[in-house]
C-alpha cells in the first residue's frame, strides 16, 4: 500500500492515523505460504516500548487440506498494528489466537480478513482483549466466503476487559458470504472485571493487585488454547510479566 489511509478504508477506522504518517510507507507485506498438506504454528510477539509505532502485515495463503495456527500477542508501541491477510483453499484450516493489552494511552489492533476460496475450509479466530488507563483496543475481523466456498466452518469470538474507565474497546466481526452452504459464526462482548470474584479471591488473602491480574490472565487464557505446553508456557510468562 503506498497511499497512506484514511478514516473510509474500514480496516483503518480506530487506527492512529498520525504515528503510521510517521513510518509511511511501510514495508510490504510478509508471505506466508503453508503448500498442501503441511501444517504450520507460527507465534508473534510484539512487545517494543511504549514509544514505538510498529505496524506488521502478513499476506498469508493456506494451500488445500493444509493448516496453520498462528498465536499473536499484541502488547507492544504507542501504535502497534498487526493485520493478516489469509486465503484459504480446499479443506485448508485457520486458527487464530489472539491477545491484545493496552496501557498508558497507546493504540494497539489486531484486524484480520480471511478469504475462503475453496470449499471445507475451517477458520477459528478467538481474540482477547485487555485495556486499561486511555489506551485504544480494536479487533475487525472479516470472513469472506466465495462462491466456491461450500461447506466453509468459519466462527470469530471478540471479549474485551476494560479496567480503567477511560480505556475503549473496539470489535467488529464481519461476513461477506456469496455460497449457500456454510456455518458462520461470531460474537463480541466488553465487560469489566468480575466484582464478586474479586472480593472472593481478596477475602481468602489474595492482595487486590495480585487478584486482578489472576483473573485477568484466566480472562486471557482462551487464545493460547491448544498450544504445545513449552509454547503455552512461553506466552504465559510473557503475559504475567506484563500483568
């Protein structure tokens, strides 16, 4: 892309505009290829200070019967952008898991279009999200279903946990389906941290900080689902370390 966005490409909507004019044009995107029958794990970290403006495009094609599961945790820069662009073709399978925290009054996203192109492709995409102070959270997730996409199994689930009341949470899960036979999916929900499981955990001895970040990390827990253990437990310890 070489023309900077604005405000009416949809995919740009709750971006900062401002910090991606500072590293405009940006380079392009990365290939992923997963060649038929293969599977694939692939994990991005993006954690560079607070300061940082780091944008990372991925423009992935999952051939047929092939799958990749791609883990992402987004809790890096004053604007940290991570967008996939994932096409899928017969019998090819996605997953997503993906974690997103905000603080201070950074601007992180996760957004996502997945194309299936052929028919009996699966695609999950689970995103969790956590902001606090007046930082900005945003989640679109698109699934584009062609004609020739029959039999397509595609669900997206968007949570958001706000801790500050200045803090924002953005999702919008989308689909765009041109077959007649397929089972979509998608759901969003912001919430708050559960006041009554708080007062559970603090009146048997938890401190109130050691409390929230228990139940915030359980909150977190259902994108790294599925994961090997070492590379569970390598996210974990990221997480707990930022939590």
């Amino acid at each position: 892309m070489s023309a900077l966005p604005t405000r009416r490409d949809e995919a740009w909507r709750y971006s900062d505009l401002a910090a991606a004019a500072s590293v405009w044009p940006v380079p392009a995107a990365e290939t992923v290829t997963v060649a038929a029958g293969e599977s694939l794990a692939r994990t991005l970290i993006l954690d560079a200070p607070d300061d940082a403006i780091v944008i990372h495009d991925y423009a992935i094609t999952v051939a047929a019967g092939a799958s990749l599961d791609f883990r992402i945790l987004n809790a890096g820069g004053r604007y940290g952008r991570v967008a996939l662009d994932v096409t899928l073709h017969a019998g090819a399978r996605f997953d997503l898991g993906g974690v997103i925290i905000g603080r201070g009054a950074t601007n992180r996203e996760i957004v996502t279009t997945v194309r299936h192109a052929g028919p009996g492709a699966v695609s999950r995409q689970v995103v969790r999200c956590v902001a606090g102070d007046t930082a900005t959270t945003t989640y679109l997730g698109k699934v584009a279903v062609a004609r020739e996409g029959q039999q397509t199994d595609a669900a997206q689930s968007f949570k958001a946990l706000l801790l500050d009341r200045g803090a924002t949470a953005n999702a919008k899960p989308e689909l765009e389906i041109f077959a007649d036979d397929v089972k979509c999916a998608h759901g969003a929900t912001v919430g708050e941290l559960d006041a009554n499981a708080l007062f559970y955990l603090e009146s048997r001895g938890v401190p109130p900080a050691a409390a929230r970040a228990l139940l915030t990390r359980a909150f977190l827990s259902d994108a790294f689902e599925g994961l090997a253990d070492d590379a569970r437990d390598a996210l974990e310890a990221r997480l707990e370390a930022l939590l």
